[in-house]
C-alpha cells in the first residue's frame, strides 16, 4: 500500500493502493512513514509519489465513507476518519524536511489536499488533473481545508479551484501557481528527485524548519489572521460546517 525507501538524503515514498483512494487504513500506515521521516537525521527531503501511472490519487474512498461496501472492507473505522486524515494533512504541511510531491496522475479532493500539503508540487506536463471536486459531488468542503487552499494557492485560483471545482491540467496549474514545475512522465520522478537533493540541506536542521512552518501555518501563524491550516486540520472539530 505504501512504500517507503530512502536512498541519501532521499526519501521517495510511492502511494500503491489502486487509485489511493483515502479511508482509515490508508491514513494510519501513511502517518507511519510519515513518522518514519520525522523520526530520521541528517539533510533528507520527502518525494511522494504514485504507483499508478493514471492517478496520483482519486480522492475519498466514497463507496467506504457513505457505507457502501462489503463488510469485508477493510477501510478501517469511518468514525475516526475526518479527525486523524485532517491531523495527518497537518502533519505533512509542517513536516520537518522539505517535501516534494511528484503529481504523476489525476490528483482529486483529498488527494489534491494532500499535494497541497507539500512544500513544493511537480506536476506531469501532458495528461492529469488536479481538482477540488467536492463541489460536483456533493461535499461541502470543511473550513479546515478551505483554509489550506487560502494558504497555497493565489486568490483568484482558489475561487477557481474550492467554488467552481475548476479541473487544472499541468500547464494550466503551472501558470495558475497550484504548481511550481512541469516535467513529461518520464522525467517527472527524476525532476522531482533533483529537486529535493537541491532542498535536502534545509532538513539538516529539523527544529529550524519545522518551526518556521508552524509560524507560516500553525496556531499563530505569521501570515493569517487567527488560526493557520495545520492547526485547523489538527483540531478541525473547532469548525464545525
């Protein structure tokens, strides 16, 4: 389901779930290699990517969350989900090493959530979306999530993106700065790749870096008005919606 694997000062964390759809399940075992990172010394960045060449990752389990499965689903507990998926969004956008999402295929809702959540997104130049489609299907999108949307993407962009659920390609989400870089599929690991060797330095210094991320998102954060998006994400059941 996750693989995790560091190579010097790399480590490249790919997403093997079918569509990485997310449940309980898939939230618990990637707050392990999550944890895995945090628990590392040394200059070392994250790349996360998917194994699937068409998806990144599709979003929600919906069949899952609305109850629609086999008993034998092994999504795990549909109670707990929202608090420790929102704890782990929060997690990652604070992480204590630069991280680096290497957006290989279709990236939907909480899949789009979660490369939101890297410092920095390279994104597959000729096929793939990214999209917030909770819009279409029905969702209303919590205040914690609008509000990392407000912290990463321009204004006119996140209107675009949360309210009329725009479907971005790869050159249009580089001109709309969702994205900081395209690359062809062939080359987008290895882009993604060199680009966290030129970061893996700022990770020497856990302490300074994750720091700075808690006063960019956190509590009291620098460059918001009250509360940032991670600690919103990790204490979402403040903002009921």
């Amino acid at each position: 389901m996750i693989d995790l694997k560091r190579d010097g000062n790399i480590f490249t964390l790919v997403m093997d779930e079918g569509e990485n759809r997310w449940n309980t399940r898939f939230v618990r075992i990637l707050a392990e290699a999550i944890a895995e990172v945090e628990g590392s010394e040394g200059p070392a960045a994250l790349v996360t990517t998917s194994a699937n060449p068409k998806f990144f990752s599709n979003g929600l389990d919906l069949d899952w969350v609305r109850g629609k499965v086999d008993v034998d689903h092994d999504g795990g507990d549909r109670n707990v989900f929202g608090a420790e998926f929102m704890t782990l969004m929060g997690n990652l956008i604070t992480l204590s090493v630069p991280s680096i999402a290497a957006i290989n295929g279709h990236a939907f809702g909480a899949g789009f959530m979660s490369a939101l959540c890297h410092d920095f997104r390279i994104m597959r130049e000729d096929r793939g979306y990214i999209c917030a489609n909770e819009m279409q299907i029905g969702i209303a999108i919590p205040p914690s999530e609008l509000a990392l949307f407000r912290h990463k993407l321009p204004a006119n962009t996140f209107f675009e993106t949360v309210q009329l659920a725009k479907r971005w390609t790869g050159p249009a989400a580089l001109e709309a700065g969702i994205v900081q870089q395209v690359a062809s599929a062939a080359e987008l690991l290895d882009a993604a790749r060199a680009r966290a060797e030129e970061l893996a330095p700022l990770g020497a210094n856990r302490k300074n870096y994750k720091a700075q991320k808690e006063l960019l998102y956190g509590e009291n954060a620098a460059i918001n008005a009250v509360h940032g998006a991670a600690y919103m994400l990790r204490n979402s059941e403040q903002y009921p919606h």
